[in-house]
C-alpha cells in the first residue's frame, strides 16, 4: 500500500528500476514511495515561514532541531511539539550547525570565516578561524564525526573573495589543536554528512554536479574517493536504512549503492534536511523563506547525542 500526498503534502515518485550509482538518473515517471520510508497518511507541513533564507538543521539530544536564518544572523529552535523559538541572535551568517558528542553546538559562521562552539550554557568558544595564516571563505555545512572530529566545507558564494585560493573541505581534530585540509580537488564543496559509525563521508559538489562518497581513513584522513551519484545538491542526511537524503530542486532520495528511489516535492527549493523528534522519525527540510516537516517510517541514521555525555 502507499500513501498519495496533494497540495503541501509530499509528492514521492520511485527512481527507475536498474540505475546504477554512476548515472543516479532523476526518474521521470513513476509511483508513489512505498511506506517503507514515509509514514501512513503522512503530509508535509509548512510549520513556520517569512524567514529569510533558513538553513542548517541539526538535532539535539531530546529531539529538538535547531535550524539558521542566515540573512538576520539568527539560530531558531524547533521543537517536537511544533513550536519554534528564537534561540541566539547576532551569529554571523551562521549556516550549518551539528552537534557534538557533548552537546555542544558546532556553528559554521560564514561571516566571520569561523568555525565556533556554543555550549549547553550559551558560552561560545572559537575553535578555527584560518588555514594557512588566512582566514576561511565562507564556512558553510559541518558534520560531527563519533571520535568528535569536525569536518565543514569552505565553498564561496554571492561574489565574495576566494580567500583560500580554491574551495576546500577541512577537519578539526578531536583535540582541536589544528586544522587540516582534507580535499583540496573539488569546484564548490557544500553538504556533507558522515555515516554514524564514522566510516564514510558524503560531500555535494554543485559545482561540478556531483555528490562523493570517501572513506574516512586513520586520523580523519579521506584517501578512498568514489562517485556517489550525479547530483550535485546543498545539505544532505542518511536515514537507518542508510538512504542518503539530498537538498536539490527538491530533496532526492538515493540508496547506498546510489541509486535514487524517490523524490520529495517541496513548495520552496530546499537547502538542508536532518531527522528530528522523539523518534528521530521526523524529517525537518529548510527551504528558503519556510520550515517543513514530513512524518516517515523510517528514522533518522544521527548519531544519538546523550544530555551530558
């Protein structure tokens, strides 16, 4: 049985049967996502808009997402009973947020070129602000590795200067004491998210169209490049089943070996997904000036973040 979503509900269209990770083409007909994935009855909904541009969401302990207006510098906070509240103002542009392993929220201040640490108590910490002696163009998605080591992206957008003579990908060790360039070969890096074992990283390059998968080696490193699909989107998440999620025209929905499954159709282009709520059965997209939330029967592959740990 499947589910058919009308107006502001999901339209969810299965990929073409045989695709292979190479080609990842985008189906041009098909049926609605079977309930594997989406809830019975489910229906997107607009839960709050007039924002400006939204994005970066990021799960904390209790369910909670907390997702970025970029243009007024401000962090809001969903919470699993719909609400949404005004959580810090003046971050500097900030865009992708994660949390760590200790609850600290990890923000991508594209402003300032900072990669910074709000703790649980408000207090903020600088963890990097330069590479090479300059400072970084524009830091855009960060995701948390399970040893707490800091992966974000440094793509440039809106005419801004190139700083760092390319757009590059970047680590920051567990114990923060440096920062390391870890792909220096990609046109504009942007999403990225990591499996929850620690073992594979997938990066968006819209530049070039594509979206990669490494394998994360000793000390963080990403030897083992491999093509994941021919999209080349904005933020991305990773459900249980390991189906990769990717913010494009609207989201795509690829399996692991990189075949796309389904679509997601979104009144507003989005720009960044993760799985909230209790359950972590709850998919929160940002797009542009709105909020959606769509109820799926599959949950979300983030790391669990303990109160405390």
């Amino acid at each position: 049985m499947t589910t058919r979503l009308t107006a502001l509900t999901a339209t969810l269209i299965l990929a073409v049967l045989g695709l292979v990770a190479a080609d990842c083409a985008i189906a041009q007909s098909g049926s609605t996502l079977p309930q594997t994935l989406i809830a019975p009855d489910a229906a997107l909904s607009r839960v709050s808009g007039e924002y400006s541009f939204t994005e970066g969401p990021a799960v904390a302990a209790d369910g909670s997402v907390f997702f970025t207006d970029i243009p007024p510098s401000r962090i809001h906070k969903w919470s699993p009973d719909g609400t949404v509240t005004l959580f810090r103002e003046s971050t500097n542009g900030t865009n992708g947020l994660y949390f760590d392993g200790a609850g600290n929220l990890i923000c991508c201040e594209s402003g300032t070129g900072r990669i910074v640490s709000i703790d649980p108590s408000g207090q903020l910490t600088v963890l990097a602000d330069a590479y090479g002696g300059k400072r970084f163009n524009a830091p855009n998605d960060v995701w948390v590795a399970p040893d707490d080591r800091v992966y974000f992206s440094d793509p440039v957008y809106g005419g801004r200067d190139v700083v760092q003579g390319g757009e590059h990908v970047y680590s920051i060790p567990p114990d923060r004491s440096r920062v390391i360039r870890v792909i220096d070969h990609m046109v504009k890096p942007n999403g990225l998210i990591g499996t929850p074992d620690g073992t594979t990283l997938y990066v968006t390059d819209p530049g070039a169209g594509k979206t990669y998968r490494y394998a994360i080696g000793e000390g963080g490193a990403l030897p083992d490049r491999t093509p994941f699909c021919a999209v080349g989107g904005d933020g991305m998440t990773i459900d249980a089943q390991g189906n990769v999620y990717i913010a494009s025209t609207d989201i795509l929905i690829f399996d692991p070996s990189g075949a796309q499954i389904g679509i997601i159709d979104i009144p507003e282009r989005p720009t960044n997904i993760t799985f909230g709520g209790s359950e972590r059965d709850i998919l929160l997209i940002t797009a542009r000036t709105a909020v959606y939330t769509l109820k799926m029967a599959v949950s979300g592959a983030q790391r669990p973040i303990a109160a405390g740990e």
